[in-house]
C-alpha cells in the first residue's frame, strides 16, 4: 500500500514535540505566530487558537508563556514591546525619545500598533478595548517607573497614553486636520514638547 502521507506528517510532530522540550523555540514560534494573526484579522478578530495552530503548540502552551491574548498581543508588535528600551537613558531626554519612537513607528507601520488596534477595537468590542487598554496601562506603568518618581506616576503615564491616542485617532484613523498634515519631523517636535509637560512639569 503506498505510504507518501506518513514522512510528510512526521517532520510536523517532531517540530511541534521539539518546540514543546525548547521554552524559547515555543515562544518565538508563538510570536511569529501571533505576529502573522494580528496582522491578517486584526486584534479583535484573532484567537489564542488560531495562534497556536500556525505555532504548532497547543493552546496551554501559549496561556503558559503569556498568559493573555493582551499580554501576548503586546509582546508580539512594536510599540508597548519596545518601551523598556525607551525608557532606559538619561531621564532628561525622555520625551523626545518616546516622541521619536512614536513618530518613526507609526509612520512606517501604523496597522499593527496597540494604540490603532485599542481604537479599532473600541468601536466593535468594548470589553476588549478595556482588557488591552488595561494590559498596556500596566505595562506603560512598569516601564516608566524606571525613569519617574513621585505619587502621581500613574496619573502622568495616564495622561501622557491619553495624548498619543489622541494623536493616533486624528493623524492615522481619521487622517484630517493640522496633525494630519504636518510633517513627521513637525509632529515629532511638538509632541516632544507636549510630553515634556506632561511627564515633568
């Protein structure tokens, strides 16, 4: 009886086993994974399933390493993943780092961002509007305890997520008025000075 199905099967479970013995071959199969998802069918739309049947694990295995689809949706795309990075140098820069972070981010690829994901998200599913707005929250916080003190951290990192949003919603979603219109050297200046009073001031 012909057998030319069983040798195609076998390299699929013996890379799905070896990714299961490899902590960290499961998580990058899990990112890439989540990365192609989130891009296809956007934030909202893609699974914790569906992310681990293209990584080849099963879906215990991403709750493991994750946790949460937003923990997991922060960890794979750019913005929020690189905060830490940011953050770390001299306090005194600070806004224009994160100015420029932004800027360069969203212009080259504003469809995967968290910022353009929260907003698509609040307009069909509030509830996972909130728990990604909640994830980010916590992450942002954590990451900016690094570099500012004082009581009312939460509130300035707050505010400061408040103003990207906003910016992201007028210049990349809507796409009208002066922010819309300027220069992404222009949009970068301003928003450096904007965020220096929020987070100094």
């Amino acid at each position: 009886m012909p057998t030319t199905s069983r040798p195609d099967r076998a390299p699929a479970r013996a890379s799905a086993t070896g990714r299961r013995r490899d902590p960290e071959a499961s998580r990058a199969a899990i990112l890439e994974a989540a990365r192609a998802a989130f891009t296809e069918r956007g934030y909202a739309r893609a699974t914790i399933r569906d992310i681990a049947r293209r990584a080849g694990v099963t879906h215990g295995l991403v709750m493991l390493h994750f946790t949460s689809k937003e923990r997991l949706f922060l960890a794979a795309v750019p913005g929020t993943r690189d905060l830490t990075d940011i953050v770390a140098g001299d306090r005194e820069t600070l806004p224009e780092r994160i100015a420029a972070g932004y800027v360069e981010r969203m212009e080259s690829n504003p469809s995967g961002d968290p910022f353009v994901a929260l907003l698509r998200s609040a307009a069909t599913n509030e509830t996972a509007a909130a728990n990604l707005y909640t994830a980010m929250q916590a992450h942002s916080e954590s990451a900016y305890r690094e570099a500012l003190t004082g009581d009312d951290m939460d509130v300035r990192v707050g505010v400061l997520a408040a103003q990207l949003i906003g910016v992201t919603f007028t210049r990349y979603i809507v796409k009208v008025g002066r922010l819309a219109e300027m220069s992404a050297d222009e949009l970068r200046v301003h928003l450096s000075r904007v965020l220096r009073q929020i987070l100094f001031a």
